[in-house]
C-alpha cells in the first residue's frame, strides 16, 4: 500500500469532515439538538461553490447559472449559502425537540437531495457540476496534494479554536445549562430559543466551506456524494471520539476515515475478496451506527421535551 498517499488523504477528508463533527459537536454535544440531515448543509456548500465557480452554460450543460467567479469569492458564497439554508430550514425545525427533531432535519436532507436529482437547471441533475474550479495548481516545489491537506487542516484547526473559545466563555456554559436543563435555564432568564437558533447558524458556516473545499478537492458536485452516509458517518465519528469533545469529535472522524481508506487500499488479490471487504465495511459503518442509535441519550432528551410541555 501507498502510505504516503493514504495518509495525506487521511488529513485531507478527514479534515474536512472533522469540520463537519465539530460542527454536529456544537449542535448536539453542547446545544442539545439531533441534527440528521447536517449533510444537507454540506452540499449547500458544495454546489454553491461549483455554482458561482462554474462558467455559462454550453453545449450539452443543463444548469442555467454558472457564475466564473474566482475561488475565494466562491468559498464565501458557499459559507452564505449555508448560513441561508440554515436560517431557512431552522426557522421550523427548531421549535422541534428530541427525535421529532431529528426526523424532521433527516427529511429536509432527503428532501434537498431529491431537489438536486431531479433540478437539472441548478446542480445537472444526476450528472452534477464536473471540473469544478481549483486554485491555481502551480505551488512551485509543493504538490497540489500536500496543499489540500494543509488548507484543509487548517480550516479544521480554525474551526476547533473558534468553538473551543465559544465554549469556554459564559456563552458556552449558558449552552451546556439549556442542554441539561431547559427549563431551569428558562426559569434563570437564558434565551433558550434564541441560544439555539444562534449555534443551529453558527455551525453552519464551516460545514458550507468545507463542502466548497470537498468541492473543490474532487472537483464534482454530484447528488450521489451527499447521501445520508455522511451524515452517519459524522454521527458515528461523533460518538466514536467522545462527545462533548472539540479533539474527541477531531479524533473520531480522522479515525474512522483513516480505517474506510485503509479497507479501499488495500491489496487485494481477487476481485471478489475486494467486493467482500466492501461490504464488510458497510456492515462495520452499519454496526457503528446501530450502536450509535442504541446508547445515545435520546430518552432522557425526550423526558426534557415532555418536562417542557
């Protein structure tokens, strides 16, 4: 196997989804809120990015908006278009609580990503936006490969700093009151509702930068790499690396990537014994999330709605 490769590939998405699982870490961990659909505001950012990056449409494109933007601009557009998507879609979701909170997010997510196959004139339907715009990739000495995994740890370690400062401030513990206790912070004067609406769009923007750097990394933005595998595979990070933990969610996700690009690397000697292992791995990712449904403390969250009521 390919070490170096499979190690700065490791950095690569596992940075970018370690962004994702902070973000779910802020969400959930330390606002109190089951988000199953965060993948949706990861492709926001994606497409976003392919969008205002892409050039006018020709020949056989069937999306109507292609903006030729430059990369940064775009980057920020997707950050936008997140933060939009999650004022939009948290507006009714957040007056949720518990697993009808979780259901309802899990479905906006599957309701976007039918909207992305069947809207052709937005993202090319099932096709997608291909040869989505890079930097420009003359680094002089360093590989383009290197530059992705650095651009992308770096976003990853922002993100960590930003929250971890959010959560060690007053705000942070304001936070942790509403999760443990939401009517006793009520009973204490916190703007619960207000609290949670603020963390629901915070953590949004990172997730729509990340998914224009995916964007950028596989140069595509097609339905099928925003299904709901990444978001239990983020749930599954989450868990795996201990909640309530800005370095356990960074652990868990570099983990859990690094054990995928290790099963997709390895040398197999057949064809068939490759499918096996496959399989085997969505089996284990599968097991995983059962668990993850299993011991999270959803009862004691429902106890919390009904307390509230």
């Amino acid at each position: 196997m390919n070490w170096p490769q499979i190690i700065v590939t490791v950095v690569t998405l596992g940075s970018i989804f370690g962004v994702v699982t902070l973000s779910l870490n802020l969400q959930h961990a330390r606002g109190g809120m089951i988000n199953f659909g965060i993948v949706a505001y990861f492709a926001v950012g994606a497409y976003a990015y392919a969008i205002f990056t892409q050039p006018a449409p020709q020949g056989l494109d069937q999306y109507k908006f292609g903006f030729g933007w430059p990369w940064p601009v775009a980057l920020v557009a997707a950050a936008a278009a997140a933060l939009l998507f999650a004022a939009i879609t948290g507006w009714p979701t957040l007056r949720l609580r518990g697993e009808y909170l979780a259901l309802t997010t899990f479905a906006f997510a599957e309701v976007f990503h039918s909207f992305l196959l069947n809207e052709r004139r937005i993202g090319n339907g099932t096709v997608g936006l291909a040869n989505v715009k890079r930097p420009i990739s003359d680094w002089g000495p360093i590989e383009e490969k290197y530059v992705f995994a650095g651009a992308a740890a770096l976003l990853m370690i922002a993100t960590l700093l930003v929250f971890r400062r959010l959560l060690r401030a007053p705000y942070g513990r304001a936070l942790d009151a509403i999760r443990d206790d939401e009517v006793a912070a009520l009973a204490a004067g916190k703007p619960v509702q207000r609290m949670r609406r603020q963390v629901f769009l915070i953590s949004a923007i990172p997730v729509g930068i990340a998914g224009g750097l995916y964007a950028m990394f596989t140069t595509l933005a097609q339905p099928s790499l925003f299904t709901a595998e990444v978001t239990f595979i983020v749930w599954i990070a989450l868990v795996l690396g201990g909640e309530r933990s800005v370095y356990g969610a960074v652990a868990g996700t570099l983990g859990l990537i690094f054990f995928e690009e290790v099963v997709r690397a390895w040398p197999f000697e057949t064809v068939r014994s490759a499918q096996i292992a496959a399989s085997a791995e969505h089996i284990v990712t599968g097991l995983l999330f059962i668990a993850v449904l299993r011991f999270q403390p959803f009862d004691r969250i429902a106890e919390r709605v009904k307390a509230t009521r």
